[in-house]
C-alpha cells in the first residue's frame, strides 16, 4: 500500500493555532461508517448521537511541560531540549537544539524558579539525545520540569506556549502524569456534557496511555507496511477492562475516545486473544487499511495530517475513500484541524 494513497491537500488556515474560546464548543463531523453519510454537528450534540449501553473510553495521561530552554555550560549558548520520556532512573530520551554541539558530555543548565542540570550521555536515532538530569535544591526532577517547563505544543502551532495552555492543551480527566502530547479528542470533553452521557446511560472507562512524541512521527517509508510505530506504555485498571469485558460479551459498542485509546485496546487484544485485561505494558500495534478491530466499535477523533499514521489507523476503521471524502467535506466546510481542532465520531 503506498503512502501517498493518504494524502490531502489542506489550507495552511485550517490548522488551529488556538483552542476554541470555551471547551467544548468545537464542530463535530458525524461520519456513518456503514452508508459513509457525512453530517455537520457540533460536540455538544455527542449524547444524543450515543446509547444506552455504550462504554466511551478515555484516556486519563497527563501531559506535562517537557519543554526545557537553557544554555550550555560554560559557553552560555542556548540549548531546547524536549523530555521524550524516562528511561531509566535520572536518565531521559530527548530531542535537543543545537544537535550537532551537543556531543557526550555537553552540560547544559535550565533555570527559572528552579534549577535543573544536565549532561549528553549519548546519541541516537533521529537525533534523540540520552541526557542525565538532576537538581541540587533537593526538590525532584519532576517539580523542576514542572515548575520551569513549557507546555509541549506540537510542531504545527506556529507560535510560543502561552499560560492558558496549561489548562487547555489538558483533558479534564487527566491524571497521570507522563504525556508530551495531549490525546486530542478527549481536550472537547466538558464536565457537564460527560455528565449527560452518563445521565443517558453511556457508561465512561478510564485507562491511561502516556502518548510519546512518535504520534508526530513521519511515515518515512514508501510502503505503509514498511511502517513501524514507536511503543507507549500504557495501564488498564481492573475496574475499567471488567466495564470494558461486560460490553464485549453484550456486544455493546466500544466508542474510543482517541486514536491513542485505540491503539491501547487493540494492543491488548491482539496479545490477549480479544480479551481486554488488567496490566501494564506497551502499545506497539500499528493500524492501517486491513486490520481486523477487535475491540473497538466507534471512533471519536480529532483530523490528522496528510500520510500520517493516525489518518491509516482512521481509515482502516472507517475506509480510506470515506475518510478522504469526509476530510475533503471538512476542508470545503472551513473544519478547524489537528490538536486545538474540531471533533470527528465515526459510528
């Protein structure tokens, strides 16, 4: 299957460089996988498109402000650093600017109202950074990165992170800390419209993918088998794989809320012979057009780039020539797209 078969012409316009002035508020695409008609709504109209019975899954990770800017020591020169995740113990992957001077052994130092010290320990793959960080005030890594990082807004919002980023590049049911990436759909979700899925009989799941900096990873091959995912660890609580299994069994649908919910759930079936169980471990199933879903049954989502690995994973659920059509909808009718974007539900 060749990459291009996924690819779109989209208005530089389109892509949201700001959330929406309320939560909530966003259009909503409605797309019936099984006719492939298209209907304009809005996300406020998302409990009267369920039903009783149906589970949404969310994901509760929390992102957290992996963004560092400092400088180099002693030349004082400026260093970003990107956390991409823990590895072991002090030590972290990372994306760092200026690469090519930032050999084994570089020191860097971040400051603001903490500070935070570094050292390159190694390179690796696409430019990614293994660096040591500690702090010498006693606080720990995490209160440093949170007390001076920035929110990790992806590379398509042209502008700096601002304060309200915090709140709004957040879903309500973020707990978890360990995200450099929002899972986008769950950013439209209010209170009070969770409350009125519940108040119709949806039953809500939580589970908790942290989701890497690889959901922006290029598809750098020219066939879509060629393709590899990066993994993300991801955590199924007992009381949400038995909500999940109950629906299953009373063939009840399984609305993920997110790509990233649904890479975790299909992950966890095909290791666990359609069965949803509790644990940990790592999402690393990669979906395109010939997958066989196992678990899940509706898909609500933001719009995704032109041949990303998200826009396959859509259209093996929904079919690649609706998924074009219903984009290419979206784009006439002015859709807002990517993180800060509007919603699509695929039912």
């Amino acid at each position: 299957m060749d990459v291009r078969d996924f690819d779109f012409d989209l208005p530089p316009e389109l892509i949201a460089q700001e959330p929406t002035p309320q939560r909530g508020a966003s259009r909503m695409l409605f797309l019936d996988r099984a006719n492939g008609a298209v209907i304009d709504e809005t996300f406020a109209a998302l409990p009267e498109l369920l039903e009783r019975g149906d589970v949404l899954v969310i994901n509760n990770t929390r992102v957290f402000p992996a963004r560092l800017l400092g400088r180099r020591v002693p030349s004082g020169g400026a260093v970003e650093c990107l956390l991409v995740g823990r590895t072991e113990g002090a030590e972290w992957e990372a994306l760092m600017h200026p690469g090519q001077k930032l050999k084994a052994g570089a020191q860097v130092v971040f400051e603001g109202a903490r500070t935070l010290h570094g050292e390159v320990l190694d390179r690796r793959f696409h430019g990614r950074r293994s660096i040591r960080l500690w702090t010498e005030d006693g606080c720990s890594v995490d209160e440093a990165v949170d007390a001076i990082g920035h929110v990790p807004l992806p590379p398509y919002i042209k502008r700096d992170d601002q304060p309200a980023d915090r709140d709004r590049y957040q879903t309500i049911f973020a707990q978890s800390r360990g995200s450099v990436a929002a899972p986008t759909a769950g950013l439209h979700f209010t209170p009070a419209l969770v409350a009125r899925c519940v108040d119709r009989g949806v039953k809500i799941a939580e589970i908790t993918l942290h989701v890497g900096y690889g959901t922006f990873q290029p598809v750098r091959v020219e066939r879509v088998e060629d393709h590899r995912v990066e993994p993300e660890r991801y955590e199924i609580g007992r009381t949400a794989a038995e909500t999940i299994t109950a629906a299953l069994r009373e063939k009840r649908r399984i609305v993920a809320v997110g790509t990233t919910t649904t890479r975790t759930l299909e992950t966890v079936a095909c290791e666990h012979r359609d069965q949803i169980v509790p644990g940990t471990g790592w999402a690393d199933v990669f979906i395109y057009p010939g997958f066989t879903f196992r678990v899940v049954s509706g898909l609500l989502t933001n719009f995704h780039l032109p041949r990303s690995s998200l826009l396959m994973l859509v259209s093996a659920f929904a079919g690649r020539e609706r998924i074009l059509d219903a984009y290419r909808h979206a784009i006439a009718d002015r859709y807002r797209f990517y993180s800060y974007g509007d919603a699509m539900l695929v039912l």
